[in-house]
C-alpha cells in the first residue's frame, strides 16, 4: 500500500492509504508493506526527520518545536542570573531554581542582584525596590478649560535619607517612550512640580538610585491626566421641529456641555440621540453652555417656522411637512445642485431623495426656505 509522505523523509505522514493500481501516480507517497507490522507515522510533517526525534516524549518531533529553554533563577525573582547558562526542556528535567524564557535575545536583562531574598519586589534589573510606589503621593490637576494642559505634583513621603532621579515618560510604550521630563537631585521626604503640562494621557514615572554607574531604577509608578473640557462655541447644530411641535436640537456629541432653558441646566449625554425640547417651555433662545465660563457658549436660535419638516434623518419612513399660509412647489436637489424632483409638498414620499445628502427647497408664499435632509 502506498502512505502520503509530503516530506520525502520515508516516514508516512498519515493513515490515509491507498492500494497500487496500474497507472496510479504515487509521487509524494511511500510504499510500505502492511504485513510487516504496526506503520509508524511521521511526527513532524511537512519538515525531513528521518531520526523521528522528540526528547520530551510528548509526541511532536524536535524538528516541528521549538524546546523551551530554562535558565537559573535561584531567588525566583523571574530574572536570570546567567543569561550564557540555558539547558533544553527534557524527559524528568528537574526546572525547580530555574525560569522558562522562551524566544531569548541577546539584549535579555540579566540579574545584577542575585541573592535577593524570595518575595521581595524588584526592579527590571533583579534587585529590591529602594522607593516602593506607596512611598509617593501624586496630585493630578486636570486641564480646566479647553486646550488646556494638566500640571502634576509629586510627594515622596519615604524617611529614608536619600537622592533620587526620575524620568516621565507615556505610558503607551513604556519604557521606549521618548522622556517628556526628567528631574535630578531630589531629597526624600520633599514635595515638588513637573515642570512641563500634560496632554490627556496615561504617563509613566520611574525613579532612580544611585548614581553614575551604580544608578538603578528604583520603582516606577503611572499618573493619568484627564481629558480637557470641551469647547461650547461656535457648534453647528442643526434644529429641527416634529408634528407634536417639540423642537429637535442635534446632540453634539461633546462631554462636559449643558444645555441652558430658561434658566436652568441640564447636562447633555453625548451617547444620546436628539436633544428634545418642548417648545411651550422655551424661549426664543437656548443655549448650549460648558461647566466653566472658559468653555463658552452657543446661542440657539429657535425662530417661529412656517415650515417645519421631519425627520430630516431618514430611511424609509414617512417625512413630516408641516406648512403655515404657504402654497407653492418644493424641488429636490443633491448635492451637485442637480434637480432630482418636483412637486407639490404633500405629493412627497422618501422615494424621491437620493442616498445621502438632499436639499429640499420651498419657493412659494409667503416664505421661502432651505432645509437639508440626509438619506441613509
């Protein structure tokens, strides 16, 4: 019988057979005699191991895996403290005082500090935190307005007499993040300002020890600083009015902004839909506000329509004209300013809007108007 062997290593990959025929092609098979035995199959397919080795024992071929590879770690603080010394993962290997490191490069840290003590934190050189992160108290003052910056303050409240130096960095990519600060000589016990403002983002602070080439990070620690408030100016919100005469003010999307009624604010969900208001309770202004005066305002003019139309989001589903005192024609245009429709307002149907942005314009008496609608 012939047995598929893709690699040509005379091992069958599988038991998968087939019978010799006249004419049959066997070209990536191997024959084998069913009546000399158990058929041992391939255990690395695909790759020639006529040896078949696997010193695990678990089945796949040395040539199919990559072995794990173990290195002494004596104080179990997962950091090796010879990087040079590697053994293979093998059948009743004793792996206890050693680590598993797969995929190691050169630039792997090796442990300058091998006799900590089991269960002490440490640094990414092996040796014991000198400052642990509960020793500083960072205050983070979020930016204020707009654009603004945050500013951070740090108090190391260790008793311990001694100099230190950080480094800040983002978080994003920790330690390959450029340094954004650094500061030097600092005195334990002390207070001091980051000098530099702090976009919205998640920042990385590591403390060092030492000094030349005794220098070593000592703990590092994270700050973040909070998204600034969002600008209440200037928004380009499109309103709209329904049959029920409730006014319909787009959502802009933006945290930290109320909206003004009369004197009283409620806060706008930016995962909201439309901000409904009714109309019999608003002025003939509202306005969109932020927490703080340095956000601004918009002012919303919510003029008394004859004509009112909605919804101006649509699908499929009837489009509501409400008109008052007005005859006359609306016409459709897209957005090449092409006619696509003409007629008389309570002859529309969605069907008569292209997909995406329309603008449906009424000429006749006693008003003429301008209203966007947009088609899914």
């Amino acid at each position: 019988d012939f047995y598929p062997d893709v690699d040509a290593d005379g091992i069958a990959d599988s038991d998968v057979g087939i019978l010799e025929l006249s004419g049959i092609v066997v070209d990536g098979f191997i024959e084998i005699n069913v009546n000399n035995g158990p058929i041992v199959f391939d255990n690395c397919v695909g790759i020639t191991n006529q040896d078949q080795a696997d010193r695990n024992t678990n089945g796949i071929g040395d040539a199919c895996e990559s072995l794990v590879s173990y290195y002494i770690d004596r104080d179990a603080d997962g950091i090796t403290e010879d990087i040079q010394n590697v053994i293979q993962d093998v059948p009743g290997l004793d792996i206890s005082g050693y680590i598993e490191i797969p995929n190691i490069s050169s630039t792997y840290q090796q442990d300058e500090c091998v006799n900590t003590p089991v269960g002490v934190a440490v640094d990414i050189r092996g040796c014991a935190l000198a400052l642990p992160a509960l020793n500083f108290n960072v205050t983070v003052s979020n930016p204020a307005c707009p654009g603004s910056l945050g500013t951070v303050t740090i108090e190391n409240i260790n008793t311990v007499n001694n100099t230190y130096s950080i480094e800040v960095r983002s978080a994003v990519f920790q330690t390959n993040s450029p340094v954004i600060e650094t500061a030097s000589n600092l005195q334990t016990g002390t207070t001091f300002n980051l000098s530099e403002g702090y976009a919205p983002g998640t920042y990385l602070v590591s403390v060092f020890t030492g000094s030349g080439t005794n220098t070593r990070i000592s703990t590092s620690f994270e700050f973040r600083v909070a998204e600034a408030p969002a600008s209440a100016e200037n928004l380009s919100l499109i309103i709209t009015e329904d049959i029920s005469k409730n006014i319909h003010i787009e959502n802009p999307k933006l945290p930290g902004l109320f909206i003004a009624i009369n004197n009283t604010l409620t806060e706008i969900d930016p995962a909201a839909g439309d901000i409904i208001v009714d109309r019999a309770l608003a002025q003939s202004q509202i306005a969109i506000v932020g927490a703080s005066d340095c956000q601004g305002k918009t002012l919303l003019q919510i003029a008394n329509k004859e004509i009112v139309v909605y919804p101006t989001l649509i699908s499929n589903e009837t489009i509501h004209i409400t008109v008052k005192n007005y005859t006359g024609n609306i016409s459709i245009f897209n957005t090449m300013g092409q006619l696509i429709w003409s007629g008389l307002y309570n002859q529309l149907t969605p069907n008569a809007f292209n997909a995406g942005i329309n603008f449906m314009y009424f000429e006749g008496k006693p008003t003429k108007q301008l209203i966007k609608i947009i088609k899914q």
